[in-house]
C-alpha cells in the first residue's frame, strides 16, 4: 500500500473518544495531555490478541499567531507522513479553516505501554481518571499503531477548527484584528512591539524579530528602531 492510501486507511481509522473540555487559550499557550490507543501492529497476525497500547504524551499549542497569509504553523516532533496528512488538510478546507490564525505545536511524547486489556476497557479505566483530577485539558484518541501521529495531527486539526471561532471572537473583541493602511493587523504590531522588548532583555534573538518584520514587510518601517537595539 503507498504511502497516500496508508495516511489516509490512518485518517479514516482514527476516532476522537474524549475531546479537551475548553478550547484552545487565545491569549496563552495551552497544555493538553493525550492518551492515544491502538492495537498492536502485531495483532493483525497473531491470533487472540487482546492487548492494548497505550501513548502518553502532551500537545503544546502556543498563543495563536494573527497572520494576513496564512502559513503553515511551525510543527516538531512529527513524522513527513503525518506533516502530509497536514498539508492535505490545508488543500482540503483552504486558508479561511482556520480565520487567518496561525496555531504553532509541539509534541512532546511521554510514555508507551501495552497492557493486556481490551482498548473498551482501557478507555473506561483513563475516563475514570481523568474525571477524577477534573483535567480539563486531557484527549482519549482510538489510532493506528504504524502512524500514530497521523491519528495525533488528525485530533490537533479538529481542536483547531473547533477553537478558531472563540479565538478570532475574542482577539476581534479587543480590536486586535483591526487592519492599518498597510494591512497590517493590530494584534501583529503588539506581537512586534513584545519581540523588540524581548530582543533587548536578551530573551530572543535579533534574527528572528528580523525574520518576523520581513514577513509582514515591515521592516523598513521599524528599520531605524531595529538597528538602535545595536547601538552602545
């Protein structure tokens, strides 16, 4: 089977038993912790399996990013597989999906385990826990074993598109949306203005708030205050 058909045979076999209680914060970074279940690779020649496996890990969601042209968010710790499953997608529903935000993630796996239990009686025992610590950031999500994260980015592009209205209500609501004569947004000025403060505590490097005013074309405009941070 090529790859296309194996991502997609992925896509179509996962399913979302447990989705995070809250939308994605917009105007901080957002924690979720995932269990991601499937069978293992193995069962499919060995008769009588009944076991599970188990992923752990944590999907990190930084502050949503205010974009013009839209461009793919900044993805670590996933496969070329599961970063073409992600492409498609963007093909599939077009820049306006996601309102002219911009989600940048990281995967940050944790632990693997295969028990000897059916997934049905896994799922009930982490619902169990899960209620119990009254987590409202955590995601059961039934996947296959070869291409997990494909399972993984399918339930970050869901989140994603569930939480992008809330986001885009309330950065409009504080007039972040709110375009210059250049078509700059104002909530891209005030990202700008936070990198320049943090380029002069030392907290990020001057590449890349150069980097980020060429995106937007505004370098000539803060060309004067860019080169000043240099000066003794």
């Amino acid at each position: 089977m090529d790859i296309d058909k194996r991502i997609e045979q992925a896509v179509r076999n996962t399913e979302i038993l447990r989705t995070p209680k809250q939308n994605l914060y917009t105007f901080g970074t957002t924690n979720i912790y995932y269990y991601l279940l499937t069978e293992p690779a193995y069962a499919e020649i060995i008769d009588g399996v009944s076991e599970t496996v188990i992923r752990e890990g944590r999907v990190i969601a930084e502050r949503p990013k205010i974009v013009t042209p839209y461009y793919l968010s900044n993805l670590e710790g996933f496969s070329a597989e599961a970063r073409r499953y992600f492409q498609a997608l963007i093909e599939e529903f077009g820049e306006r999906s996601i309102h002219g935000l911009v989600y940048a993630y990281r995967n940050e796996p944790k632990e693997l385990n295969i028990v000897s239990d059916t997934m049905r009686s896994v799922v009930d025992k982490l619902n169990e826990k899960i209620d119990r610590r009254e987590d409202k950031l955590a995601a059961i999500i039934k996947g296959e074993d070869t291409l997990w994260d494909v399972s993984l980015m399918k339930f970050i592009f869901e989140i994603t598109r569930t939480s992008a209205p809330h986001n885009f209500r309330q950065l409009e609501s504080r007039g972040l949306m709110e375009m210059d004569s250049r078509g700059t947004p104002s909530g891209a000025k005030e990202k700008i203005n936070e990198m320049f403060e943090q380029v002069a505590n030392g907290e990020r490097e001057p590449g890349e708030l150069k980097d980020e005013l060429e995106r937007w074309g505004l370098f000539d405009e803060y060309e004067d205050r860019f080169f000043h941070l240099f000066r003794k």
